[in-house]
C-alpha cells in the first residue's frame, strides 16, 4: 500500500537555536520515514501556500502516475 508523507518546518529559521530545532527535526522526520513502509510520494512545506489542497492533489496527481 503506498501513502504520501507531508511534512511542515517554517522556512523563517535564522536564529542558532532555529537552526539546531531544523536539524533535529530533519533527523527526526528521517527516523518517522524509515519507519514507513510503502511511501511513495514526500511533499515538504515551508509556508502555508505550500498547503494548498488544490496545488497538492494535482501533484500528487502528476507524481502518481
């Protein structure tokens, strides 16, 4: 069975502490994808226009097939 994973992290990070959170969430999100079996699609998001139901469905679309 195959899913799609989206994943969220702002992209506004520019202080030392907002740097450390995006690698231990980059570490992280690597473990939580590994622990998956059968994910075909990975969308990243970094701001809310990423999360356009309407612009992902017709990636999904595009990518699926």
């Amino acid at each position: 069975m195959a899913g799609e994973l989206i994943s969220w992290h702002s992209s506004s990070g520019v202080t030392k502490m907002q740097r450390l959170e995006t690698m231990i969430y980059a570490s992280s999100k690597d473990t939580i994808k590994k622990s998956f079996t059968g994910l075909s699609l990975e969308f990243q998001a970094n701001d809310e226009g990423d999360l356009d139901y309407k612009a992902l469905s017709e990636e999904v679309e595009k990518r699926a097939f």
